[in-house]
C-alpha cells in the first residue's frame, strides 16, 4: 500500500466514524467501525472527491459492487488500483 494514499483512506474513514486515524487497522471492517450505510456513502463521497474518481458502488446491491470494501485496507487496496487506472473489476481480489 502506498502510504501517501493509506493516509487519506484512514483519515477519511476515521473522520466518518469518529476516531482518531491511529486507532484504524488494515484487518477493521466499516461493520467494526459502526459505519452504517449513511456512513457508507459519506466515505465513497470524500473517496471520489480527494482522489478524483469515481468509485463503481451500487448502494442497493453492495454485493454485486466491484470496489472491495471487506476491510480498510481492501478499501486502500481498490483506491490504488482506480487512481493507476486498473479495471475496476481488478479491484475485487
């Protein structure tokens, strides 16, 4: 993971959830964060807008979506790869 954008994932995820980005790992679901779908939104948001993308999300069918947003660090993962320009289907590994 390149840090430059580990930062800004965990910060926007952590600004989200209300804590502090430090206390944010890798392995933590947004579940464990206590995100729900409102939160959810708000972080694809702020996702798109810091690293001018567009995050391919379907608030109705998060299952069929192809950004992983299993954990933070799945989540950092699929940013990297649509900021290099890989397919988003890629981004499910």
């Amino acid at each position: 993971m390149r840090p430059d954008v580990q930062d800004q994932v965990f910060s926007i995820i952590a600004r989200e959830a209300l804590r502090d980005p430090s206390e944010l790992s890798a392995e933590m679901t947004l579940e464990e964060l206590g995100l729900d779908s409102l939160g959810l939104v708000e972080v694809i948001f702020a996702i798109e807008e810091t690293f001018d993308v567009s995050v391919p999300f379907n608030a109705n069918e998060p299952a069929a979506t192809q950004f992983d947003m299993s954990s933070v660090g799945a989540i950092v993962t699929a940013v990297e790869r649509l900021i290099t320009g890989d397919s988003p289907s890629s981004a499910v590994a």
